[in-house]
C-alpha cells in the first residue's frame, strides 16, 4: 500500500523535507524514535549520494521518494532516472562505501535495483513490529452434535479476519513467525493483494473452525509457503487440516499456477511430516533453530529452538541445468530422485576477475533470523557475505539462512565461500522462476541437537544428509 510519494528537487535542502514526511508517516505507523532517527540517516545518506552522483551538473533535476507498506514491511523507495553510478563504491570514493555499510545498519534490508532505461530504485527496508493487544479467550465449550457437523470451505472474508487472528493467537501466543495475521485488516488487505491466500472452514453458526494460507515472498516467485494452519480445539475430531490442505493444493495448481507448493512441517511430533506425505509432499531441507523460544504454546515439551522441516509438491516440472557443489551432489541428487525432479547437474566455475556479486540482506528483528539470497557469486563474494553477516550479528541475529541461486554457474564458489563463515548445507528450495535454491544455515547461537529431533521417512534419510554436512559434527 503506496502511503506517499513525493517529487523532490534534486538539491540538499530537499532532503529535511522529505525525512519530515516520512517520519510523519513512520510514527503513524508504531515505529519508535530511535527508529525512526536511523530511518531519517539512512534517507540523507541515499538523497545526498543521489544529488551528489546522479545529478552531479543538473541541479534543477527531480527523482521521487515514496513510502509503501507490503505485509509487514515500511519501505522508504526512492527512484532517480539520473547518471548511472555503482552504489557500492561511487566515483572510486571509500567514504561512499562506509556510506552503504551505514545504511545498512540503519535499516533491516537494503536493495538497490538497477531498472534500465527507466533508471533504479534504492529500497530503505524497516519492519513493523508493534502488535496489537488481545486477550486470550476462555477454554471453548465442546461441540455436542459429532456426528451431523458440516463445515463451509472458503476463501477469507473480511469479516472473518478478526477471528482468524483470534484462532492463531490463541494457539500460538504472539511467536507465530508470520506476524501479519496478528493485524486483521491488514492481513486481509495483503490476501486481496495476493501476497497470501487465506482459506477458513466455519461452522454452521459461522464460527472460524480451521486456517490454512498461502504465503508468497517476492524472492521466490513461482512458488509459495502453506502455512498458517490452525484448527480450533473443539473441531480437532473432524479431519479439517487434511481438508484445507487438500482444497489449498487444488487453489495453488488451478488457480494460481503455481511451479511448485512448499509446507514447513514441525520436527518435534511426526504428524505433519505424515500429512506431507500422504499429500505427495517431498522433502527438501530443513530450518534449524527457526524460532528460540517455544512457538507452539499446545505441546509443553517443545523447549527452545523450534526446528522444522521443509517439503515441496510440484505442479509445473521442466528440465533444467544447476550447478551444484560436488560436497551436496548427494544430498540434491536424493531430493531429485525422491521427487521426479528433472534436473541435470554441472560443475561450477570461478567468476571472472573483478566481478561483482548479486546479494541481498534482510531481517526478521522480531524473530532475529537473517536471510541471506545470493543471484550471483562475483569474485567479491567473500566479503560480500562477511558484510551481511556482520549485518545480522549487529542485529543480534541467532539463525541466518543462506539461499544460493544454482542456475548461476558460480554457485559451487558461493558455496565454498559460505563454508569459510561457518554455513552449512541444509536442503534445497527448487522451483522459483529465479531458479532453485541450493539452502544454507550458519547458527550464530549455538549448534544442532540430532539425536532430539523427531523424523518419519524420507525426512530422516535427509537429515542424515545434512547432519554429514554439518562441521559440528564431524
């Protein structure tokens, strides 16, 4: 949701101007001073270099500065149609450089795009992290008629967007990792944006019974995340998550398209790896250490550090090259086997001398994870992944996921590189239109307890994979 967009002169005194704005907006918004303060640093640093190499002879130029809100997400966006210069190191001049890493300090995901002929945009990333209060409602009377109960499957409705919030807080407290169901209105605005599909079944009274999403991240398009399932207490004897999941999967092939769905299924019980598996789900990886402190407030004996793994159903498979590191060829080569993927694997190459690499960083303040997505490996990787893990431990990141770009042919140098900052493999995302995704982790707040984790196959000949990969356990 675009808030503002203003046209300013291409000169410094447009700058206070438009930081007022903007810290106008972000206060509306629940974010605090100290924020807001850092925000108003990193907008002059990007304005100032904008005027300073963009438009360095034409003073009576314009470029635009926007605000837009995507889930949980405040964007400052700001646009110039001016000189072509390269963001990390303009002009040669070390001080612009220290200027990027303050940025990127300042905020919680720093994106430069490059548009062409229509110029290029510098997104100054914050999220939102104020919730809002609710209490918790009492125990819910048991339902009397078993045997007669009908439930309505369908799309969100706006009305119903209160109680879905109700339904996951009173099950997951407030550490459900995707906070935007905590926001009602805002939750449905993203469903009719399509950045989630929310499905409900209700009751005969129209009471909310269970919840199932889709959720789309624009690093993966092409694919998305079922998750948010949730079934009221009451209505657990009714099969309605085996329901929605099956009525979800339907949505995501017909309706959206999709190349492939993905689920999360929790490691500590079994019962959501089985309904992967009865819904022809592969596994694919695994998230370690997700969340550090016990996200489902349901099982007591979940403890810290939530772990789960990752499965994906394919819809659209065509073949395609990756180029994989030959220490994970066994563990990419059991996932192709064990799915049908069509995947042929090359060797790597090193990037070409002076090359330049394609990274993003972007954090999860609330939930301290990081999350690293390398396009393409340059032969400044290296200390393009020192930055964004300095990045993350400044920001007192646990977990960081590392997410490497396999159709680029200097994957297998990525890989190498992340090794020397303590990554290891943890799966593989396949079948964004970007490409597939060869998944890394480095655990900044300590390491992997194996032998906790409970697995059903093929779950546990994966994680017998990645267990070999992992140097803590060598």
């Amino acid at each position: 949701m675009e808030f503002i967009n203003m046209r300013v002169l291409s000169n410094p005194h447009s700058i206070p101007v438009a930081q007022a704005a903007i810290s106008n907006i972000a206060e509306l918004c629940g974010i605090s001073r100290k924020d807001i303060s850092k925000l108003e640093i990193a907008l002059e640093e990007a304005m100032s270099n904008i005027i300073t190499f963009g438009f360095p002879d034409k003073k009576d130029s314009y470029f635009n500065v926007s605000v837009d809100i995507s889930e949980m997400d405040f964007k400052i966006i700001i646009h110039d149609q001016g000189k072509p210069y390269d963001f990390e190191n303009v002009d040669d001049d070390v001080s612009s450089s220290a200027g990027i890493k303050l940025m990127r300090g300042l905020t919680d995901g720093l994106v430069f795009k490059n548009l062409g002929e229509k110029g290029r945009e510098q997104h100054l990333i914050k999220h939102l992290t104020a919730l809002p209060e609710y209490t918790r409602r009492p125990p819910e009377e048991e339902v009397c008629d078993l045997e007669n109960l009908e439930f309505d499957i369908h799309p969100l409705r706006k009305s119903e967007a209160i109680e879905v919030s109700q339904c996951v807080y009173d099950e997951f407290g407030y550490t459900y990792p995707s906070e935007l169901v905590y926001y009602p209105e805002q939750y449905y605005d993203a469903c009719q944006k399509n950045d989630y599909f929310s499905l409900v079944a209700t009751a005969p009274n129209g009471e909310i019974a269970g919840h199932l999403a889709l959720m789309f991240s624009p690093h993966f398009p092409g694919i998305a995340e079922m998750g948010i399932g949730v079934v009221k207490k009451k209505f657990r004897n009714y099969s309605l998550m085996s329901r929605l999941t099956n009525e979800i999967i339907k949505i995501a092939e017909n309706d959206f398209k999709l190349n492939a769905l993905t689920a999360q299924p929790v490691v500590y019980h079994p019962y959501t790896q089985k309904i992967c598996n009865k819904t022809s789900f592969t596994a694919c990886g695994f998230v370690l250490h997700y969340v550090n402190y016990n996200m489902a407030n349901t099982f007591d004996d979940v403890g810290d550090g939530v772990n789960v793994a990752v499965a994906f159903r394919i819809f659209n498979n065509k073949l395609n090259d990756i180029y994989v590191p030959e220490e994970a060829k066994e563990m990419v080569s059991t996932i192709i086997s064990l799915s049908g993927l069509e995947r042929k694997l090359l060797d790597g190459m090193a990037p070409a001398e002076g090359s330049l690499s394609e990274v993003i960083t972007d954090i999860n303040q609330r939930l301290k994870i990081g999350k690293v997505f390398i396009e393409h490996a340059g032969s400044d990787i290296h200390s393009a992944l020192k930055t964004s893990l300095l990045a993350t431990k400044r920001e007192k990141c646990a977990v960081v996921e590392l997410f490497i770009n396999l159709s680029d042919a200097c994957a297998p140098f990525a890989y190498e590189a992340a090794k020397d900052f303590d990554y290891f493999c943890t799966g593989l995302l396949p079948c964004s239109q970007n490409g597939d995704y060869l998944t890394m982790q480095c655990l900044l707040g300590g390491i992997v307890d194996y032998d906790t984790l409970r697995t059903i196959e093929p779950f546990t000949t994966l994680l017998q994979h990645i267990r070999g990969l992992d140097p803590n356990e060598g």
